[in-house]
C-alpha cells in the first residue's frame, strides 16, 4: 500500500525535501495530528502481530531472522471466502488500511480475511542492526516477495482450520503493485489473483518521461498555465546566475539555506525540489485522500494550481509561483524549501533506525532506486516545463555520495536491465491480475504496455495516480465508481476460477 504516495502528501513531501531538525520535528507532529485523529474517528483497534522471517532466504546456513510486522482483520471474514493481502510498499503500513480503503469494501462484499504485510527494512520491519551498506544487501526485490511467499505459505498452514485452503488476493499500488505483480509470477501457487493499481513495472534509469507527462496533462488541463510554470522556471534559471538574483529567489521561495549563488549542485537541488512538488500535485490531483479533512484540499489541487499561477492579484509570473509553493508550505506546516546537495546526502546517509530518513522510509528507498530501479525524475531539454536543470549526474552522484563509489550509473543501469529481465517490465506474464490505472499520472508511462492473457486493464478517465485504492467517498467522479464495480465483477470471476494445474498426473 503506498500510503505515503498515495494519502499523506504532506508527509511524503516534506520529508523528502530538505529541511533542518526543529523543522523535521513539526513534520512529525504534523504526521501524527493526521494519524491519530483518523483513528479515533474510526475506533480502531488494530493490534501489530509479528512474523518470523528469515534474513536472507536463499542462503540455508544463514539462519539469522527478524521480525517483521503485519495486521489481520478477520471482522468480516466467512468461511469459504477468500483472503486478502494487503502488500506493504515503500512507507510504514497503517492500521488506518485495515478498517477503510476501497479493499476493505471488497472484503465487505466477499466475505475476506484481511491481512497487511508491512515491507521488510521499513516502518518497524527491522531485519538488521542498522542501515549500512553491508546491511542493506538483503534489501532486494527477491528477498521482498520470498518474505511474502514464505508469509502466504506459513500463514496457509497455522490458520489451516480457519482459512480451510482458500484463496489469497493480492493488493498493492505503486510500487507495491509492482510487487504484487511479481509476486503473481514468481509464486502463482501462493497467490490466486491480484488488484494492481498504478504500478511502475518498467525499471529505467534515467526516467525523463516523468515530467514530459507532467506537462502535457497541465497543458491538456489550461496551456496557460503550463506557459506560466514553464516561463518561472526559465526565470529562475536566469536569475540566479547572479549574485543578486540568487538572493532574490532565495528570499521569494524561502529557502533553508543560501545557498543557489555558488554551487551547480545546490542548483539542481532546488530546481529538484520545486519539480518534484509539482509533480507531486498533478500526481495526487483530487484523489479523495482527504477524506479525514485533515488537510485543506483546496490548496494542492491542479485547479488551484493554475489559479494561482494565472491570477495577476499574486503580482508576476514568478511571484505567482512562489505563492503557490508558499501555499503548499503553510499547509505542510512549514516555513522555507530547500536546503544545499551536501545537506542533502548527509540526511540519506545516516543509517540508524532512528534517523529522520529511515524513518521516514527515504534512505531504503533511495537505496532501491540507486541498486534495481533507477526512476531518477531528470528534466534535461531547455524547451520542458523545468528546463535543463535536473541532470541524470544529480542522482547518480547522489547514489554514489551515499552509499559508496561502486553506485554509479553503470552499475545502476545494468542493475536495472537486470530487474526488467526478471520481471518482463511493462510486459509481465502474469494472469488474473487486474490492472488499474488512471489517465492524469506521470507514472504512466512505466505501467503496462501489453495486457498478458487473462488479466485485465481498468483506465480511469481523469483520475491520478492510485486513486482507485481510496475509501469511496460521495463526490468521487462516475469513471471511479464504475471503475470500483468492474475491479469487483473482474475478483468474482478470478475467484470462481480454478487453479490451471489442478490435473493430478496418474503414471
Ligand atoms: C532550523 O530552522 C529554524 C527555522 O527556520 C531555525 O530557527 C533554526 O535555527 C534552525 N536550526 C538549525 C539547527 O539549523
Ligand atoms: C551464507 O551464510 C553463511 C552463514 O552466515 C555465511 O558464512 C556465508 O558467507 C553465506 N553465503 C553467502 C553466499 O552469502
Ligand atoms: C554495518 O554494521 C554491522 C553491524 O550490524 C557491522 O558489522 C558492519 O561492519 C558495518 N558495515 C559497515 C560498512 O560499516
Ligand atoms: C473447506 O474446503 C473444502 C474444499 O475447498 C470444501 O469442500 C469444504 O466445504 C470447506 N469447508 C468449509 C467448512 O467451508
Ligand atoms: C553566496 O552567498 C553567501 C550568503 O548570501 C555569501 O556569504 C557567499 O559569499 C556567496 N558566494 C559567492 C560565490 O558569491
Ligand atoms: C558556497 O558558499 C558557501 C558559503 O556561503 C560555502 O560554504 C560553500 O563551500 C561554497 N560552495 C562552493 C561550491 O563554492
Ligand atoms: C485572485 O486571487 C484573489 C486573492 O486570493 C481572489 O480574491 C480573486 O478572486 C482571484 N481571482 C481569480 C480570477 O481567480
Ligand atoms: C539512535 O540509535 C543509535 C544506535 O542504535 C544510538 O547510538 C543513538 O544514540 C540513537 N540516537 C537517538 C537520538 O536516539
Ligand atoms: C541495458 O539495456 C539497454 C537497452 O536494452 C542497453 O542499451 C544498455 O547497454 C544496457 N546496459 C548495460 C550496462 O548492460
Ligand atoms: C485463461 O483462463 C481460462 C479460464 O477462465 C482457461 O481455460 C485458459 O486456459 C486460460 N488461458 C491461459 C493462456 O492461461
């Protein structure tokens, strides 16, 4: 479940920028304010369980094991019904995710037990001492879905007599829809079907498509608007090729620190910073994660966007951007943006578990892209929405400044033809998954290209990225609704079927 993605903006947001620890510390409060209120409102009383898990699960002498965490609600479970597993992503698992969420209503209507795994080396699924590069070498997506398997498997046998051999249905969005994927084609016999929401199943390294997508959905949504970003950002470029102008940006946009006048890296930062947020709102348009109205959702829409960007009230062009990020800022509960490159490895580079960025899951993730999936968000061209300003070298150096001169971009990018090898890339062979997409989600382009037999594809007009995964909500558009039906008829059919090998073989 990619809860960060795909619910609490803020949180995945700020936490990936750069900012100082007092600042950090309003994020956290900011985090916990959102979770607690929404279980209260939900009289939740989901316990964390834990589950033996090996370390490394390919090497028979190794019998080191951890313990990594899940949650089980059986409250709607019936006999000969199916379970459900909720497959955790790149963030801590929610208990918030046990009681509400589009599968929950599935659940509802199928009679399912539901389980949610949390994904090792995140949230409190600590399978080493600490984070260090010696350590994360069992952060791979083999060992991530033997956890899964081996989790499936023993799980099958110890509630034998209460699960009576049904079926399991996976879930997952975003990355963990990439897992639950995979785990359809590597485990066919543990998994009986899968619900796949915007998964990212091509690995690439340099994924410049990200923003290019960005732009045509503000250009489809208002040309002006898109002019108006694109025009900012070539001003900016300009700008802080002085002194003067460097300060002026950095006064405008409140940065953490001064720091765009001398460095090419600090540059790029910025300018990563800036684009991700953007990317950010087009991402998460008007999905309905707001629906515990902790956040004011007028503020970080693609309409409010381009108001901004277009309402001469604000002043000019780029008076109008930093407005808009100032809007963003005071809703996050924050003040200033941005910090310098060396801040920022330091951050990743931490590695105990009660640092800031593993916390927060950045340091496992960035590790993850930096050694299997690459997903490095560049703006290279001068004509794009961010100009040339995030070069490929931004992130591959990043990788290399964290976690050692051996991750660099040859590495990473045989790595990554390595991963599309294994899995089939946006070509999985994988049947009985339902494939779930929207049209306004700059992940697109590492979703699915061709539907494997006996799997399905649902693409939601005018939705973003996993917003078929939200709780149902009044004012959700018809394309959704309809698209929450077909999910529901498709899980029917899946489930009535048989396995394919069901044949015993007389000899
Ligand atoms: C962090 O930022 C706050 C607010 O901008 C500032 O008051 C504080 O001195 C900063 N702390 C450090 C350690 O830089
Ligand atoms: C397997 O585990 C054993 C015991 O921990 C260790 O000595 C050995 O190096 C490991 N082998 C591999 C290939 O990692
Ligand atoms: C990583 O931490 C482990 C302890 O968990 C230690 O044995 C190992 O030497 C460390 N490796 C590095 C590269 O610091
Ligand atoms: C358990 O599963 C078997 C085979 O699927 C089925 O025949 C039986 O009715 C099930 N038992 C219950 C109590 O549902
Ligand atoms: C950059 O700005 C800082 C503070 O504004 C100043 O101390 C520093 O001298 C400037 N560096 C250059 C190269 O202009
Ligand atoms: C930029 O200026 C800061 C001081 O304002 C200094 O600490 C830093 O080393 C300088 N960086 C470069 C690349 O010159
Ligand atoms: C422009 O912004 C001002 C101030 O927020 C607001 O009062 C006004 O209605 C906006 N104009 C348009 C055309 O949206
Ligand atoms: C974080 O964890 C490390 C290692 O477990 C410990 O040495 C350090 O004191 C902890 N820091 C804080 C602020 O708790
Ligand atoms: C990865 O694959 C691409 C295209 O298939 C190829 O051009 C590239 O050379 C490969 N990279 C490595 C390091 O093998
Ligand atoms: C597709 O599913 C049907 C059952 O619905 C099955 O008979 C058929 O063999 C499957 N085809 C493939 C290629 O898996």
């Amino acid at each position: 479940m990619n809860l960060i993605i795909c619910v609490f903006w803020c949180y995945f947001w700020l936490s990936t920028l750069a900012y100082n620890s007092s600042i950090i510390k309003l994020v956290d409060k900011e985090v916990q304010h959102l979770t607690l209120s929404s279980h209260k409102s939900h009289h939740n009383n989901v316990k964390n369980k834990w589950f033996e898990q090996e370390l490394d699960h390919f090497n028979a002498t190794d019998t080191r094991t951890w313990k990594q965490r899940y949650h089980m609600n059986l409250k709607y479970y019936k006999m000969g019904g199916p379970v459900f597993l909720m497959v955790g992503g790149r963030e801590e698992i929610s208990q918030n995710w046990m009681i509400s969420g589009a599968w929950i209503e599935y659940a509802q209507m199928f009679n399912a037990a539901c389980f949610q795994l949390e994904h090792r080396y995140y949230g409190m699924s600590y399978p080493t001492e600490n984070l260090n590069t010696t350590n994360l070498v069992y952060l791979t997506i083999e060992q991530v879905l033997a956890d899964l398997g081996t989790f499936i498997n023993t799980i099958s046998i110890e509630k034998k007599k209460l699960l009576n051999d049904t079926k399991w249905v996976g879930f997952g969005s975003s990355y963990s829809g990439s897992l639950v994927t995979w785990l359809r084609l590597k485990y066919p016999h543990l998994i009986h079907a899968a619900v796949s929401s915007s998964s990212l199943l091509k690995a690439k390294v340099n994924f410049e498509e990200y923003f290019v997508t960005v732009q045509k959905i503000l250009t489809n949504y208002n040309p002006m608007c898109e002019f108006h970003i694109r025009q900012a950002n070539k001003m900016i470029g300009n700008l802080i090729k002085t002194d003067y102008g460097a300060k002026y940006i950095q006064k405008k946009f409140n940065t953490c620190a001064h720091h765009l006048n001398n460095s090419t890296k600090n540059v790029q930062q910025f300018f990563r910073d800036i684009s991700r947020f953007i990317g950010l709102i087009v991402q998460d348009n008007e999905d309905n994660r707001y629906y515990n109205k902790m956040i004011d959702e007028s503020t970080v829409t693609l309409v409010k966007l381009c108001d901004i960007m277009s309402n001469e009230t604000f002043g000019c062009t780029i008076d109008r951007y930093a407005a808009v990020i100032k809007n963003l800022l005071s809703v996050c509960g924050t003040q200033c943006l941005s910090n310098t490159y060396e801040w920022r490895v330091r951050y990743f580079a931490e590695s105990f578990w009660n640092n800031t960025a593993v916390k927060y899951g950045n340091r496992q993730w960035l590790y993850q892209t930096c050694t299997e999936f690459g997903f490095f968000q560049t703006s290279t061209q001068d004509h794009h929405l961010f100009g040339n300003t995030v070069s490929l070298e931004y992130f591959t150096d990043l990788c290399a400044d964290v976690f050692g001169k051996s991750f660099n971009l040859n590495a990473l990018s045989k790595a990554v033809n390595k991963t599309n090898m294994m899995y089939g890339g946006s070509r999985p062979r994988a049947n009985r998954i339902i494939f779930v997409r929207g049209s306004i989600d700059p992940w697109n382009p590492l979703g699915l290209s061709f539907l494997p037999i006996n799997s399905s594809t649902i693409f939601i007009k005018g939705t973003s990225h996993c917003a078929d995964i939200n709780p149902s909500y009044s004012s959700d558009p018809t394309q959704l609704l309809k698209a929450r039906i077909e999910i529901v008829m498709y899980l029917k059919k899946y489930l009535s079927e048989k396995d394919f090998s069901i044949e015993p073989i007389l000899l």
